[in-house]
C-alpha cells in the first residue's frame, strides 16, 4: 500500500471555512469586551470620588460604633405616684333655665345684653303689663265694695246680737245675719284671690333671672307679639359658677371610687381638654348615679368645680381623671427609658457608668401604673439606679457606654421613643 497518498482536510475534519468563521466570532467578542471595559472605566471616573466618600464615610460609622455609645441617663427615685381612672366627660351646667311667656302681650324691653353675667333678680325682659294692670284695678274695686258690705254685715250682726239679748228680734232673724257674715266673708277671700292672681299676670310681664349665670345670645326684640305658653324662648341662662362634669366609668371600676367614698374621703377629679394635653380646671367628685346602664355596663358620676375663670364650657367634651389612690415609697423612672418586648418589659441598666469600663446591661423589670411620664418599677431596680434613656437603636447588652449631656435632635428624640 502506497504510504505517500495526499490526505484531505476534511477528512481530518479541518475545514478552512468553519476556522475562518470562528476567527470573525473571536474578534466580535474582543470588540464588545472592550467596549464594556471602557464605559465601566468612564463609570468609575465619574462616580468614583463619591463612592470613596461614601465608603469613608461607612468607616467612620464603623470606627464610632466601636467606641462607646453616648446616652442621656434616667435615674430611678423613690416617691409618691397617683392611681387614676380617665374617661371621657361632658361639661354640664347645674341649672340651666329656659323661660319662655306666660302671658299675652308686646315685648317693650330687653334690658340684657349677649352673654352678660347676671344675678338673681336681675331683669331681663319687659312685656306690656297695661291690660293685666287695668284688669288688677278691677279686681281691687271689687274687693274693697265686698269688705264694706262685710263689714257692714257685721255691723248688723252686733245690733242683731243685742237685740237678742233683750228678746227684741226673733231667733231666726239673728241666725240669717249670721249666715250674710259668712256669705261676705267668703266673697271677699274669692276676690283677694282674683286680686292675687292679677299681680302673679302683672309680674309674669316683668321677667327677672331665676339664677346667677350667663345669658345666651338674644331671641327676642322690642315690638314683637308673644303669646301665652308659647314654645319660643325669650332668655336662657345657665349657670357656670360652679359647674359640673358628667362623665362614665367601666362598673368594674366602681369598687375603687365606692370604698373610698364609704370613708368620707373626698375624690379629686382633673379636666384636660380635648387633646388630653392642657389641664383645665381641678374639682372634686360630687356624686355617683343610683344605677348601672346594663347596655352599655357603665355608670355615670357627676364632678364639680368651681370654674371661677370660666374654663369650662356648657356642653365641652373634657377628659376626666379621677384620682382614686395615691401610691407612696415607689420607685419611680421616666417612661422613656422603659422598652418593651412583646408582653416583656426590660431597661438598659448602666453598669459602672462614670469609668471607662461602663456599659450597658440589659435588664427585665416588672412594671405599674404611669402617670405624668412616670412608671412605677415593682421589681428589677432600686431607687439611685441608673438607666439609659437614649440612643435605643444601638444598644445591645454588654456595650460600652458613656454619658451624653447634650440634647438629642428632635429626629432621634423621635427614633428613640419606645
């Protein structure tokens, strides 16, 4: 067999063609690399000084967070502290009088201005009194004409009388004078009584204020025809000095108002306005209702104040707080500085503050009641305890701490908050 023969390339499975198509594809993919090579170096000129700030920036976080943490410091002290009911009140004026006409006639005056505080007997409102006057006139005539003839019957009787006594007249005559007597007598009580009545009309003309208090705005003007019970009010007045708050409580509260009222003691009642924020007036609880609403399972209670500047408004919605026990020797801290945990309360306890080797500790406390930021601790810290009451987002137990005196900004007092 011939050794020398020519062999084919395709047979060796080169083809020319199929090498000068992978040589075209090898240079596409040089070109596009070089072109992605080039924008992210054209990205990295442009954004590069930032990207440096940046990460220095991150370093200089890292390097404080690994010194110590400044926290403002909440000491825990030993005190007195409030037991309180809140609820939600309404301001209710004691009396508050809506008088409308009792006789028929012209309104001639209105001697009130809007809103003027007045005093008992103090006018407010003139009606012509001129037919209930004449009508008193009548009445009087006809009463003193009936007192002369009783008088004069009684005159007779007296002469009756003697008669009698000398057998001049007989029995009978004398009994009839006696009866006539009668009869005037009872005609002039029938007309004191019209004369009585005519002076009620007459003053039911002249409306004067039944209470001290404050008047509304007006209803009525001059020259305007009222009629006798009449629906249209002429006047209000309400009294606001003192003035009651009416307000509700849970009837699972009410052991707590009852025992201590059963010793005579008298229960102070705060009233904060709307926003709970802004206290109004201070009073004293004045009296608890006869009955439980069984719908809404509540009772009402009534406190009073006496509003002498006119804080409290008729018919204000306030918020109650009703102070029912005073708790003394508690050991007491800021509310701030408590953080809670689902159903768990803990607190950062400041371990060797004041040397460089304080820290944080975190620490589990039971709590009580709060009142006016303040939280009573019942376990798990003792009066002169320091505790942290800032920079929450960075504490973790065991790390090291120092004192910050200075205010924090309102963002972080904010991000703080528990």
């Amino acid at each position: 067999m011939n050794q020398n023969l020519p062999v084919s390339h395709s047979a060796l499975g080169f083809d020319p063609s199929e090498r000068a198509h992978q040589r075209r594809h090898r240079w596409i993919w040089a070109i596009v690399l070089l072109f992605f090579g080039l924008l992210f170096f054209w990205a990295y000129r442009q954004h590069g000084p930032s990207g440096a700030a940046a990460a220095g920036a991150g370093a200089n976080r890292r390097g404080a967070m690994a010194g110590p943490i400044p926290v403002r410091v909440a000491t825990a002290t030993q005190g007195s502290i409030g037991v309180y009911l809140d609820a939600i009140g309404t301001v209710t004026p004691v009396y508050t009088d809506t008088m409308t006409a009792e006789v028929t006639g012209v309104i001639t005056a209105v001697h009130y201005r809007e809103g003027q505080m007045v005093r008992k007997g103090d006018p407010l409102v003139d009606i012509d009194d001129r037919p209930y006057q004449a009508q008193l006139v009548q009445a009087q005539g006809a009463l003193e004409r009936d007192q002369n003839l009783l008088a004069e019957a009684k005159m007779d009787l007296q002469r009756y009388q003697a008669a009698w006594a000398k057998n001049a007249i007989p029995r009978q005559t004398l009994e009839d004078q006696e009866k006539i007597v009668l009869q005037n007598q009872g005609t002039v009580k029938n007309d004191e009584g019209a004369v009585a009545y005519d002076k009620v009309q007459v003053s039911f003309c002249h409306i004067t204020s039944p209470i001290g208090g404050r008047v509304g705005l007006r209803l009525v003007d001059p020259g305007n025809l009222i009629t006798a019970n009449s629906t249209t009010a002429l006047v209000v007045v309400t009294e606001v000095n003192p003035i009651t708050v009416i307000f509700t409580l849970a009837e699972d509260s009410l052991p707590q108002v009852l025992d201590p009222m059963r010793t005579g003691k008298i229960l102070t009642v705060e009233a904060y306005d709307r926003t709970n924020t802004k206290l109004l007036a201070k009073g004293r609880l004045l009296t608890v209702d006869n009955q439980i609403d069984t719908t809404t399972g509540t009772v009402k209670l009534r406190a009073q104040f006496d509003n002498a500047r006119g804080e409290l408004f008729p018919n204000e919605f306030v918020n109650a707080r009703l102070l029912v026990k005073t708790l003394d020797q508690q050991v007491l801290l800021p509310s701030s500085a408590i953080q809670h945990n689902g159903a768990a309360s803990f607190v950062y306890f400041l371990q060797g503050l004041g040397t460089p080797q304080a820290k944080a500790v975190m620490r589990t406390v039971k709590v009580g009641v709060s009142n006016a930021g303040q939280t009573v601790i019942t376990t798990g810290l003792a009066a002169g305890d320091a505790v942290a009451d800032s920079s929450f987002q960075k504490l973790i137990d065991g790390a090291p701490v120092t004192r910050s005196t200075a205010a924090l900004p309102p963002e972080a007092a904010a991000e703080d908050a528990p």
